[in-house]
C-alpha cells in the first residue's frame, strides 16, 4: 500500500504494522542501550606473522539485549546506519576502546576500531576524536581506525579521514578488494594500513588464481607504504602460506575469536609458531 494522503491519512496494513511497530521499538531500545551500558566491545587479537606476538586487537561491538541474548552487529548496524544512531553508537564504541587501549598501552597493544563512512561524514567527528585522545589520554599512535571502501564516495569523509591521519592516529582500508577500489585513490590519499578481506584468504589453499591476487595485494600494499593485515585465518596453512607471501600481520579464529578485554589477561602473548 502506498501512501497518499497527509500524516492525517494513516495506513495500517496489519503485517506491515506489525513490522514499523517492531522496527520502532528496536530503535528506542538501541537508543537506550548506548547510553545503557548494554553495548559491549570484544576484541580480537592480530597478530605479528614474523614473530607471532599479539601487537594489536580489533574492536567488534555486540547488543547485549535483554531477553534476546548478545546480538552481533550484523543484526543492528544496519539498523544505526539508516537512523543515524551510528553516530552516538560509534561514539561510545570510540571511548570504550580508547580506555581499553591506555590500559594496553604498556602491552604495546594497539586497538583498532571499525568507524562507518556516516560517522566519519559528520561535522563533529575531528573534535570527538580530539576530545577522546584527550580524556583518556592515549596516545594517537595507539589508535587505528577502520574505514571501508565506501569511503571513497564521500568526499566529506575522506577529507576528515586524511585530517585524522594528520594526527597520528593510523587509518586502515577494511575489507579491501570487495568494494570499489580504484588504484587512482589508493595512490592520491595514504593509508597506513589495508586489511585484505577473508573472502580471499579463504580460498587461499584452494585456489591459485587467488593466491595470485593475495600476492599481488601484499606486493601492492607495500609499494604504497602501508602494512597488510590478512583477515579470517583459520588454519595454520594458511597463516604460514601468508607469512612467506611477505604478509605482516593476521587475524583470524587461528590465533583468536573475538572476546571480553577481561578474558585477554589470562592470554600469551605469542600465540603462533611458523
Ligand atoms: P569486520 O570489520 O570485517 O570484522 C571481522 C568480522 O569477521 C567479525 O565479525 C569477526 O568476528 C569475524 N571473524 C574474525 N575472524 C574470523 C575467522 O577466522 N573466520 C570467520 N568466519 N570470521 C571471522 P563480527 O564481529 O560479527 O562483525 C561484523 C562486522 O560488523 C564487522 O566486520 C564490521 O564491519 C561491523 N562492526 C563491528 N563492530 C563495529 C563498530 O563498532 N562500528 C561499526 N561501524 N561497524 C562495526
Ligand atoms: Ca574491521
Ligand atoms: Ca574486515
Ligand atoms: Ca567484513
């Protein structure tokens, strides 16, 4: 049914009520959950190839709702993104993971975190970074930030991330090679860091073609100075296939899964052998 009329006009197809009714009482219960506590961060660990030490963890948000159990992000940053609650949501997610990473500081455990084109795109994000840096007090170089292809659409975002970069804090290419890359961008704006997707690594022992481009993405990332962090590593095979590739980093259920920083002190810190 389409509508027509003014607000005055309202339609209630039953199912379809059903569905605004349930999507509305989701984006109240995010709203609230954010400021809640109901939003946890669990971090995954990367991983040195060379000498097998953790030097870094990657922040992945999950809902802990009640009476739904701990929901992944897939199932509510969809939801964030087309509110705009990504952006009070990713703010949350930015001082959370900064006061993880002080306490990791001495570790040397750095923390990355996924920030959504939209976030970036927004007027205030350079000064909610800045006002993070400075309450917690970490230090810029402790701090990654994780921006996808989709990046490259935003003019305004890209701007803000070449901004951020200017202030020691690392920018990281996520899911490289699934999105719209163009050599053009890759050469014009650096990045410190490219994070090669797992739908490549995945067929690594698989197929030849796609070692061929793993190996020329490694090869790449190097020409334009950055570092490469393979994703989804399961196997051992896998990891030690990258490692002679000249791949500097992974991650991947192998060395980790994503989990609670309490569950971190009872860890190695050198979770792999070659
Ligand atoms: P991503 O940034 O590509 O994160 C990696 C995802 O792969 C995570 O899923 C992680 O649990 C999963 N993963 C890691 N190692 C392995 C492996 O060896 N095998 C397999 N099969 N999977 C592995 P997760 O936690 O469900 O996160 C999904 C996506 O949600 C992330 O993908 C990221 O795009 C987004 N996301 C997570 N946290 C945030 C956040 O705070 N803000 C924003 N904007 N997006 C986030
Ligand atoms: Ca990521
Ligand atoms: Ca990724
Ligand atoms: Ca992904």
């Amino acid at each position: 049914a389409k509508r027509e009329g003014g607000a005055r006009h309202r339609l209630f197809h039953p199912e379809m009520g059903e569905e605004v009714l349930a999507r509305q009482r989701d984006k109240v219960d995010l709203r609230a959950a954010i400021d809640s506590g109901q939003l946890v961060l669990h971090y995954q660990p990367i991983v040195d190839l060379a000498t097998g030490r953790v030097t870094g963890a990657e922040a992945l948000v999950r809902w802990q709702r009640p009476g739904h159990g701990l929901l992944g992000p897939m199932e509510f940053i969809g939801l964030a993104e087309e509110t705009g609650l990504i952006v009070p949501l990713g703010n949350r997610v930015l001082l959370d993971a900064c006061e993880q990473a002080v306490r990791w500081q001495d570790r040397s455990i750095g923390v990355t975190v996924n920030v959504s084109t939209r976030q970036l795109s927004q007027a205030g994000f350079l000064d909610t970074l800045d006002e993070v840096l400075t309450t917690t007090g970490l230090r810029p170089k402790g701090l990654t930030i994780e921006v996808t292809e989709s990046v490259w659409a935003d003019e305004v975002a890209m701007r803000t991330l070449m901004a951020v970069r200017d202030t020691g804090v690392r920018v990281a290419l996520d899911d490289f090679g699934t999105g719209y890359s163009s050599l053009s961008y890759l050469q014009r704006y650096p990045f410190d860091v490219v994070k090669i997707d797992k739908s490549f690594t995945a067929e690594l022992g698989e197929s030849g073609r796609t070692a061929g481009v793993v190996r020329c993405i490694i090869d790449l990332t190097r020409v334009l100075g950055a570092v490469a962090v393979a994703e989804g590593i399961e196997t051992p095979a896998q990891a030690e296939w990258l490692r002679v590739a000249g791949c500097d980093y992974a991650q991947g259920y192998l060395f980790g899964k994503p989990d609670m920083a309490e569950n971190w002190d009872v860890q190695p810190s050198v979770v792999w052998a070659a």
